[in-house]
C-alpha cells in the first residue's frame, strides 16, 4: 500500500497550492480519503475528507478555501487550497480509511506547505 503525496511548497499568503495524492495497493474507490496537517507543536488535524460516494466535508478553518476531490479512475485524491495564510502552515497527510472496517486504513509521508512572504 502507498499513498503518495505531491504539490506542496512554499507560497505567498493569498496565493493558491494543489496538492495531490496517488495510492496504490488497494481498492481506492472504496475508502474515504482525507486530508490532515499538523503544525510544529500541534496535533494533527483533520482539514477535508471525501467519501466513497463523493460527499465532502472540511474544517470550519478552511470552508470556503479548500477543496477536496477524488478521481477513481486515477487513484488520486486532490485537495485545492486558495487564499491561504500564514496559519495554514503545516505537513499536509493524505489518509484512506475503509468505507465500513474502521480497523483499515493507511497513512502517507506528508508534504509541507509553507504560506509566508
């Protein structure tokens, strides 16, 4: 199993970042996919999920910002992040979790996003 994150670097506050996910391993059209970052000192948060079915939800933080979506012909997860700030600075993890076997799921490396100017 692989989950293979890419799209993160270092902007401007404002300005836009996509990142993206690739897995691989297992039946991708049948696990939630979600987005989380974790800031220096913080604990790791939950930013945006995606399920099976394509229903989305976000953190109140980033409503309106950011938007997740998946391709299964891919086996890619994308999260589209614009008018970012300062404070969305953090390593970016791409998460899979089983529709219905919450004992399932898998984690990617992050990518770090950095907003400052």
């Amino acid at each position: 199993v692989q989950l293979v994150e890419s799209g993160g670097g270092l902007v401007q506050p404002g300005g836009s970042l996509r990142l993206a996910c690739a897995a691989s391993g297992f039946t991708f059209s049948i696990y939630t996919m979600g987005w989380y970052r974790q800031a220096p000192g913080e604990q790791r948060e939950l930013v945006a999920h995606i399920t099976a079915a394509g229903s989305a939800n976000y953190a109140d933080s980033v409503k309106g910002r950011f938007t997740i979506s998946r391709d299964n012909t891919k086996n890619t997860v994308y999260l589209q992040m614009n008018s970012l700030k300062p404070e969305d600075t953090a390593v970016y993890y791409c998460h899979a979790q089983h529709r219905s076997n919450m004992q399932t799921y898998y984690w990617g490396q992050g990518t770090q996003v950095t907003v400052s100017s």
